[in-house]
C-alpha cells in the first residue's frame, strides 16, 4: 500500500521550490577532511542561522539524543559493456537485486535493449540477457557467469563501478572522490545503494567517538538509496508526483531504542533524506516505529507532520526536487529557501560532495 503524507498544501507547485543556483557552487569533489566542510545550523525556534564546520555538529548534540545512521553501502552499480552481436557499447545502471541474478536496470541507450539482446562485460566475465522493458523505461535483465570466478558480487566489484551523480563532471573528479562516495559507517553486509546517502559523508570516526563520549546514542537502519533519488519532478502539481520505492530495514535494537526515546521526550535526530523516509514511512505503515524489512514510496512535503523526527542533518538539494519539498516540510518552504538564498550568498557546497545543514 502506497505511503502518503497528511498533507493539504496540494496546490503547490514546481515553481514554488525553485531558486537560482550558480553552477560553480555544485561541489564536483569532497572537501579535504569529511567532517571540515561547511555547517549551516537551523533553529526553528528561534528563526536564526548559524555558520559552523561539520565538526561543531557535536556541539549542538546531547546525551540521550538517537542519531539515526543509514549504513547501507554504495555498490559498484555501473556496467559499461557492449552487445555481444555487433559490439556496440553499452552502459547498465543497476537498480535493484530481483533475485535468481535477475536485475532491474537502466539501459543507455535504452534503444538497444531489446528483448532476448544479450550484453557482454568485463571481456565476456559477465553477461546479461534482457528479459522484459518496464512502463517506466527501465529493463528486466538476467546476468550470467562462471561460479568458478566467484558470486555475483566480487565480480561487479572487479568489473563494476562507483555511479557517480549525473551532475559530477568525472574529469574533474580527484582520485579518492569515488572512494569518499561512501559513509565511514557503511557496512559490507548492507550492500545495496546505487547512490550514498550522503549527508553521512561528513561524519569521520573521531566525530562519531565524540559524540558517543558525550552520550548520544547511534542507531543504524538501512536505506538502499536508488537513482530515483536523482529523478527530476514533472508533475506541475507537485501532489502528482509518485515516488519510486525503496527497500528498508530497522533492526530491533534500533527500535526499541527510538521508542525508548520518544517515550522519555528525547530528540531522534535523521542523518539525512534516507534516514528520515525511513522512520517517517515505518511510522506512517504501522502506527509506531517497527522492527521489519519493507519497502517506502512515503512522499514528504508541505504541510506533513512529522511523527518521529525532532531534527534533521541534511546536505543542500536540487531546486524543484522531492528532497527539497521534504527538508522545506520540516521547517517551512519560505524558511528554507532563505537558507538557500544565504547558503548562495555564502559560497555553500551543493549536493553530494558539499556542505551540510542541520534543523532542530
């Protein structure tokens, strides 16, 4: 069943998240310590906006506060191959693990992607069969290899690459860009984003030990981030939008805690989108936060009322995006592109490789 906000803004529209963004401020690499790039700090409260590092995140954390962490791990979900027939290049995005090594995928070009077309990669280690064209455009593939060169996995990882944004420009990307494309956090047995959830990028070891010093609780769930995520909005009527789902998981030991902390009125603060749509959209299914595997399509925006959150560490999004409607619902649409504006003012970092901003 489809998830939903409590929403009555339904008469927004596209424009009403635009804001102009030069295009030098889009971070094309990682500053040069994670936890050193910018920190804009929100207080929704007081209206007032603080200009920070990263790192003085922890001053603004407390015992007792759950940081709610996204350790899924960024998989090298890029293919660049050719069709066996004509050898014609061809690049897969995959998308999501359908079982028995059945993948879905995005095709470029989608033209070649026809049923029965057999693809090779990696000098014929790993080959993939198409299966089925969805409505969406997306394609049903079939991998096959040699057991003998291992799982399906080691060989993505030998063969397979980091899918970068589409807004990265890769000749400009340094050479340990695509390996601080991941969480310190992220965890080998979470394999499953084609995409980081990036306001994580900005947490370094010593940071998490500072903040456990302090007594602030970390709680991971997973999130397996999909390159929906980078899908723009075409409904002008932004109530039309239908988000593409995603699998999640909260553990019991999680739970239990973010429950704890409800009960005794102690802040679950979201380290990013991902970490927020989870827990909103366990809460929005089942009434409460419950351990499970499921999946969310929850689409957050205008006048949602947030049932499990209390604050929000988030990087700087794409005008018109669904990311941006969901940080403008937690404090207000006008507020925060104020925030922008000030951000551009101020030479912010955008998007995944920039600066970070925290609502509480």
């Amino acid at each position: 069943m489809a998830e939903i906000s409590e929403n009555k803004s339904i008469n927004l529209t596209l424009k009403d998240y635009y804001f102009d963004l030069p295009e030098n401020l889009i971070a094309q690499n990682p500053a040069d310590k994670r936890d050193e790039s910018k920190l804009m700090a929100l207080d929704r409260k007081k209206h007032t906006v603080e200009h920070k590092k990263f790192y003085n995140v922890a001053d603004y954390l407390y015992k007792g506060d759950v940081l709610v962490i996204n350790e899924s791990k960024v998989f090298p979900a890029r293919l660049i191959g050719e069709k066996e027939d004509t050898g014609a290049a061809v690049e897969f995005l995959l998308l999501e693990n359908k079982g028995n090594d059945i993948w879905e995928i995005i095709m470029k070009p989608g033209r070649k992607g026809r049923k029965g077309v057999i693809f090779s990669f990696g000098n014929g280690k790993l080959k993939a069969e198409v299966l089925q064209s969805l409505d969406d455009g997306n394609k049903l593939v079939k991998f096959y290899y040699d057991k003998n060169d291992g799982v399906f996995y080691d060989i993505l990882g030998e063969i397979g690459k980091i899918p970068l944004p589409p807004y990265i420009r890769e000749n400009e990307v340094k050479v340990n860009a695509k390996e601080r494309y991941q969480t310190i956090y992220a965890n080998e047995d979470k394999t499953g984003s084609s995409a980081a959830p990036t306001a994580g990028l900005h947490f370094t070891a010593e940071l998490l030990d500072l903040l456990k010093e302090k007594g602030v609780i970390i709680c991971p769930i997973t999130l397996h981030v999909g390159l929906g995520t980078f899908r723009p909005v075409k409904c002008e009527n932004i109530a039309e939008h239908k988000m593409h789902e995603e699998y999640y998981s909260i553990p019991e030991s999680s739970a239990d805690e973010i429950i704890r902390a409800k009960g005794e009125k102690r802040r679950v603060i979201a380290v990013g989108t991902t970490s927020c749509r989870t827990l909103e959209g366990n809460f929005a299914k089942y009434g409460k936060i419950t351990t499970c595997d499921d999946r969310t399509d929850i689409f957050i925006y205008g006048d949602y009322k947030f049932n499990v959150i209390d604050a929000l560490i988030t990087n700087f999004h794409l005008p018109e995006s669904t990311l941006l409607m969901l940080v403008s619902a937690f404090y207000t649409r006008e507020d925060i592109l104020s925030a922008y504006k000030t951000a551009v003012e101020n030479n912010y970092r955008f998007f995944s490789f920039g600066d970070a901003m925290f609502i509480y």
